[in-house]
C-alpha cells in the first residue's frame, strides 16, 4: 500500500502476510479523513473481485492524508511486521525530500524509492548509506514496471525480499 502521512509524505508499506496487511489496511481507514470521493471529479475508487471484476466502489477519498504522522505511521508498521519506505523521494510533490529536505536519522529508513525520472548517480552519492529502489510510480496501468529494479535473491520468500534491501548475505537489490 502507498499511504500519505499528514505532512504529506508518501510511504510503501509491505507485509509478509495478507493479516497484518489487512490490520493495516484497518487502520489506515481509521485514520482517514471522512471525505466522500466525487467520481465524476477524482475518478471511480472500484472494488475488484479476487477475479479481477468490479465488485464495487470505495465511497471515502483515498487520497487524503491520514492523521497519522511519518514517525507514527514507520511505527505502526514495524509493530505489525512490516516493512515501510519513502516513495518517489526526487519528485518535486509528496516526496520526504520535496516535505523534510532530508530522511531523518532518527527514523529505522535505510531503503529509499526513487522513480524513473531520478538522477540515480546524484541521488547514489547524496544518500550514500541508503539502497535505493527503482520504480514506475505508475499512475497508469501501461506504466506498471516501466522502471523496474531488480532482486537476487536464493528463494521467494520474505526474509530474502529484507536480505536484499539491507544488502546481506549477497542478497542484492540492482537498481539501474
């Protein structure tokens, strides 16, 4: 799930099992704000079956920030077993550098997104002691994958997925 801080920072959060994810989901819910999306405006929010068919509409904006806050929300998804990062960090709008200037230090982040559009090399030496992940930051679904990264790891399981973020036991994280 991407969700939105109330500083207005974009997060990935990922989750070994589909019950913490769940939780979460719960919980991002709780902390939104009761705002009725306008279809005809933002667009339809459909429901899909596990078949893939519209099996209905979400009715509260998901758009919005929730009031949870960057420190809060990294929290609440480590608690759960998750694994949380900023998305799309070089954009110029919802990005932790585009909100804070920087990562905090304070904070557990050592991965960091950054899109297509990024200029990795700058962005390499400017966060050095942080893996950067590439992605599409794909708002269309022709650009799903557009600007993938890539894992090698031993097996698809979910230790290996947080091996390779952190760079251990020759896990990688290849990001072009």
């Amino acid at each position: 799930m991407e969700v939105q801080t109330k500083e207005e920072i974009h997060l990935i959060c990922l989750f070994p099992e589909l019950e913490p994810a769940m939780e979460w989901g719960r919980i991002v819910r709780q902390h939104l704000p009761p705002v009725k999306n306008r279809p005809d405006y933002f667009g339809p929010q459909q429901i899909l079956s596990a078949t893939g068919e519209i099996a209905g509409e979400e009715p509260i904006l998901l758009l919005n920030s929730i009031s949870l806050s960057l420190e809060a929300t990294i929290k609440a998804v480590h608690k759960l077993g998750g694994v949380i990062y900023p998305a799309h960090i070089d954009r110029p709008s919802f990005s932790i550098l585009s909100q804070l200037g920087f990562p905090p230090s304070n904070l557990e982040l050592r991965l960091l997104e950054v899109s297509g559009r990024a200029d990795l090399p700058r962005l390499t030496a400017e966060l050095a002691g942080y893996s950067l992940i590439r992605a599409s930051d794909a708002h269309f679904l022709p650009e799903v994958g557009s600007h993938p990264s890539y894992l090698k790891l031993a097996a698809p399981r979910w230790e290996e997925l947080i091996y390779a973020f952190n760079g251990l036991y020759h896990r990688l994280l290849i990001t072009n």
